[in-house]
C-alpha cells in the first residue's frame, strides 16, 4: 500500500520534530516547515494526503495559509494545531475550511486517531467523487475521466465520436433525442453535414454496445430519434 503523505507546518522544532518521528512510526511519509511560508511552498510543490497546521506561524499565519490552501485545492485536508484556549481560532479555522482541530498541549495518541479519522474521511469523500464520474445504466459503466467503457465483464474500445454519443445518450438516459440535438451536441453548432450521420454512429455503438449482449440499450423511436434505457 503506498505511504500516505504528510506536510508539518510548525515553527516549534521540538514539536515537529516528535510530531514527525511518531508519523513515521505509524508509516506515514513526512515532511516538516518551520515558517508558512515554507510551508505553503512545499505545499504547492509537492502531493499531499493530509497537513498539519499550526496557527501561529512567522512569515505567514497560519490561518492566511489555511485560506491559501483552499484556494490550490478544496479537497486537502487539514488539521490545525491551536492554543488551548484560542477558541475564536477553531471557529475562524473551520470557517476556512479546516477538516478538524486539536489544542496543544495535545496526547499524541489523539493526534494520530483524528490524522487516521481524517485521512479514513477523505478517502470516502474520494471514492464517492470518482463513483460521481461514472456514468451507468443496467450494466453499461462509462468512466468519463478514464474513457473506460466496460459492458459486463468486457472492455470496450470507442472512437473519441463514439464515446462522445454513448456519454450524451447516457447523460440523457430514458430521454427521446432527435438526430438535431445529437448532431449540436456531439458535433458541434458549426456542423453542416449530413443529419445521417447520427444513424452511422448510432449502428457502430449499438455493433459494439448492444450486438454482444442480450439486452439492447439503444432504441429507435421511428419518426422521432433515439433513446438509451434499460427496458
């Protein structure tokens, strides 16, 4: 299983560094920075699965770092690490964006249980982001950042055009569209050919979509156009 990375911003030495070994030991790759600055550099620079931030930094605080952050990237976790009594700080800090907090003095026991529950988190928040790119009906899963198209168990090649129809079709899924909404859609507003050539590309998916299977996704409605639905 790949390491799961972890940046420090903290300008106590001490802190980090006993921060640092104690990650380590659970088997997390680490990295520390001292001012925020430093910190938001490497944070541009490098891939991050989750960052500790400290609150009272130099160069940079950390609450402008925080804001920084969400700026680059929505997704990244952060932890902020804040005094005991700056309450206003948790509040300011999960109103920024902040996954959780935790006041120092801290048990690093309890630093370690809300990195692995944050971490745990985005992990779910990830696998339901990619589930969202997939598009499905019975047993057809089209990954539109991949391109994969899988019926079944089988992968199925397409053509960039192909793909384009079987992602509008099924963007469109029980709904009837005629040959001129498909044509503007998947060829463009600019495209001056001929309306027939929606049918070409509507015989070459159904060879490859539905010819192998029983189940055929792709129906005509005579008169009108065409429909993907699962009867």
């Amino acid at each position: 299983m790949k390491k799961k990375h972890i940046l420090i911003v903290e300008d106590e030495v001490k802190i980090a560094r006993v921060i640092k070994l104690e990650l380590e030991f659970e088997g997390y790759q680490v990295d520390t920075a001292e001012t925020g600055l430093e910190g938001l550099e490497k944070i541009k620079e490098g891939q991050w699965d989750l960052v500790l931030l400290d609150v009272m930094l130099p160069e940079l605080n950390g609450m402008e770092v925080l804001r920084r952050i969400r700026m680059l990237d929505v997704g990244l976790p952060v932890i902020l690490l804040t005094a005991r009594d700056s309450v206003i700080d948790k509040v300011n800090g999960l109103d920024q964006g902040a996954n959780d907090y935790i006041t120092k003095p801290f048990q690093i026991e309890e630093l370690l249980a809300r990195v692995r529950a944050c971490l745990r988190m985005n992990q779910v928040v990830r696998k339901e982001e990619l589930e969202d790119e997939q598009l499905r009906v019975a047993n057809l899963m089209v990954d539109e950042k991949t391109r994969e198209v899988k019926r079944g168990d089988m992968n199925i090649e397409l053509t960039p055009r192909e793909f384009d129809l079987l992602v509008y079709l099924l963007q469109h899924e029980n709904q009837v569209l005629n040959r001129e909404q498909i044509l503007s859609a998947v060829w463009g507003f600019d495209y001056y050919g001929d309306t027939n050539v929606v049918d070409v590309y509507i015989r070459y998916l159904r060879k490859k979509i539905d010819q192998p299977f029983d189940q055929p996704l792709i129906h005509t409605v005579r008169g009108v156009g065409y429909t993907l639905k699962e009867l």
